[in-house]
C-alpha cells in the first residue's frame, strides 16, 4: 500500500488512466486478431486506425505500429500472390 500522499493520489491516477486505455488497446488487439485471420483491406484499415490511434496516445511506440501496419501490409500482398 502506498504511504506518501504522492503516491496515493499517483495510485488513482494510473487506476483512471488504466481504465480509459484499456479500449484502446483492446481494439488493437481484436483488429491485429481479425487480421490474422482474414486479410482483407478492411480489416488492415481498421488496424492502420487502431495502432495509429494507439501510437498517438503513447500506448505503443510507434515504430512497433509502424512494424505491425508494414506486416499486415506484406501479408496482404502475399495472399494476393498465392
């Protein structure tokens, strides 16, 4: 438990802030699942969205959106390919 008044009002501030990026997280995690499972380039605007918002907010770093909109991208072309 925390002790100091910093840290007490630190604790409600991660508790809020926790709760109003859980969504967003969320929503990349489903997008990038959908993805996975059927390319299609509906599904890989829906994950541009989702990471680009997420990247925004400084929930991911944004060269790891980068990295995931680029192979969501290659898979697309593959599919295509075969």
């Amino acid at each position: 438990m925390p002790i100091t008044k910093s840290a007490l009002k630190k604790q409600r501030v991660d508790k809020k802030r926790t709760q109003r990026n859980i969504p967003v997280l969320g929503r990349v995690k489903s997008t990038l699942k959908a993805v996975r499972v059927k390319v299609d380039a509906e599904a890989i605007k829906n994950l541009q969205q989702a990471l680009d918002k997420a990247a925004k907010k400084r929930l991911i770093p944004k060269r790891r959106a980068a990295r995931l909109k680029s192979r969501a991208v290659a898979a697309a072309k593959k599919s295509k390919k075969s």
